[in-house]
C-alpha cells in the first residue's frame, strides 16, 4: 500500500504540471472505493494550480484558466478552486505518459494536460486493485478528513502530544520544563493498547504505517506489543524523533512499499533498501546477530529483535 511516503514523492512529481490546462479527461472504469463522480469534465479547461497532500490523500487545486487577452503580468485569480481528492487505495499511483500513450488495463482515468500552447501530455490513474478513489474535495472532505490526527512531520506531532495523550493527561496554560510531570489527570483511562498499534492509528498521528512503524521501533528499542502507558516520557520524544527522521529519510528516498509502485515520473522508491527489522523475520539482527521474530499486531505483521527490544 502506497504510504506517506509514497504519497508525499507523488505530490512532489506532479509539480511539472503546475500552472498546465486540462484539455481532456477521460474516465473508463468509475467504480472505486467509491464511484467516481460523473461530472469530473466539469475540469476541462481548468489549470491545475497546486497539489496538496493531507495524510495519504492528495488535493489536486483547479483554476478557471484566466483569460488569454490578459497582460500576463497582471493575471490574478481569483476564482474558487476546484478540488480533487485522490488516494491510492493499496495499489494506485498517478503515472505521467506521453500523449496517445497505450491505455493499460488497469488506467481508469486519463487526464490530457496542455502547455505553450500545444504540449501535451497525460495523466494516468492506474489501480490494480481498485481500493483508491477520486472524488470531489467538497463532498468527501469532512467525512474523510476531519477526524484525522496531526501530520507526523508538523510541529502539531511532539512527544508532549504523544505522552499525555496516551496518558489521558492535559498540560496546563503554566508549563515548567518536565511537562511530563507538570500535568492534570483526565477521567479516562490511559491508553493500554501496544504502542504499535496506537502510532498507526490515524486519529492519533496520519500516515505512519506498518513499515515505518516496525522500523521506528526497533530504532527506538521499544518492543511492539509494550502497552503504550508504560513508555516514560524519555521513550516517546525518543519514539517520536524516529518516526519523523524514518519518514524524511523515506521522502528523499522516493518511498518504498508495494513493488510495483512507481510515482508520476515513473521512478520507483528505494527506502527498502534500507530496512532494519521490517520483511526480515527468521533473519539475523543488522545490530546483535539475535534471529529477528515475527508477532501479529492487529492483524499485521510486526518483526522485531528480542534482544534489541525487550518486552519488559
């Protein structure tokens, strides 16, 4: 499944279509996730005029294009954006393609972008396994947006936030330095679930999935099944720096899950290369040679070093 990652190097490769007007769109297999709305040609003409990604959905901003008779330098849109949220479901990517490029099986929708006046070139969306979708933004976004936790790589995502909010606990307006210590108890109880389980979910923090999980763990030497409200206020700032430097690390590396994901530009991630624990279990320790186990978390897998992470 394409992740963060992935998603964040997607919005990154689409930046050479910036300030391009769609001239074509055309839609061959609308059944998704959910079905594809069928007033999508309400676009052409429209200019796409940035991308945002909000957890693993991408935002695509259109524009009316502004009128050819304007002197350039003074063209201001003002116009209201038209927006498209897309998300890869476990298979999908958005592939850019030559113009009158072979349609593949699995492209169900094709968006013809023009620039200098008569350079095209198309974007596929292609899906194998049809888990994704492309909706509008107005009509999906506060059901599929609003609950969400902070991006992992804001300042929004800290250990404070972590800490108290698995410990149920609210820092007050008057903070001294041990914001772990210097806090209010809240009528619920902490949260006992494994801390694995805790960080993928997605009303506590977007987009750390199962690879970047495993590995965040492992380098924080915190074993997945440990229940979250036992970590110290040291284990999560430690926690919570991996996950932030695992993911950076990812972005620059192009992404790595699903092998045959590849990113608007037609490159392929490499962060896989670089895996510690995650896909190696029944193989030796990369740190203490100790064989690396395998336990289900939820119903994913979730390998690890005995000895580097003790459940204690």
């Amino acid at each position: 499944m394409p992740e963060l990652p992935e998603v964040e190097t997607t919005k990154t490769s689409l930046i050479p279509l910036l300030g391009q007007q769609l001239v074509d769109i055309k839609v061959f297999q609308p059944k998704l996730r959910w079905s594809m709305p069928s007033d999508l040609d309400r676009l052409v003409g429209c200019v796409l005029d940035s991308v945002e990604r909000r957890a693993k959905y991408l935002i695509l901003n259109f524009l009316p294009a502004v009128n050819d008779n304007t002197d350039a330098s003074h063209q201001v849109n003002t116009a209201e954006p038209i927006k498209l949220l897309v998300h890869l479901g476990m298979s999908g990517s958005l592939q850019q393609h030559e113009l009158d490029a072979t349609k593949r099986k699995h492209d169900h929708l094709m968006m013809t972008f023009m620039s200098d006046g008569d350079t095209k070139c198309q974007l596929h969306y292609h899906d194998p396994r049809r888990f994704g979708s492309v909706l509008w933004y107005q009509d999906y976004s506060s059901r599929l947006l609003d609950h969400l936790g902070p991006e992992p790589l804001s300042d929004n995502f800290t250990a404070d936030y972590l800490y108290h909010l698995i410990q149920r606990t609210t820092v007050p307006c008057e903070k001294n330095n041990d914001t772990a210590s210097n806090s209010v108890k809240s009528r619920k109880k902490p949260i006992a679930r494994p801390i694995k389980s805790v960080i993928m979910e997605q009303q506590v923090v977007v987009g750390v999935g199962n690879i970047y999980a495993t590995e965040s763990l492992f380098l924080s030497s915190i074993h997945p099944a440990t229940p979250a409200h036992h970590l110290s206020f040291d284990q999560v700032f430690i926690l919570v720096g991996h996950i932030k430097t695992i993911l950076q690390e990812a972005i620059e590396l192009g992404g790595s899950t699903l092998r045959d994901f590849t990113v608007a530009n037609g490159q392929t991630g490499y962060f896989q290369q670089t895996l510690n624990v995650y896909g190696r279990q029944n193989e030796n320790c990369l740190h203490c040679e100790t064989l690396l186990e395998n336990l289900k978390l939820n119903g994913r897998a979730s390998v690890y070093c005995p000895n580097c992470q003790p459940l204690v």
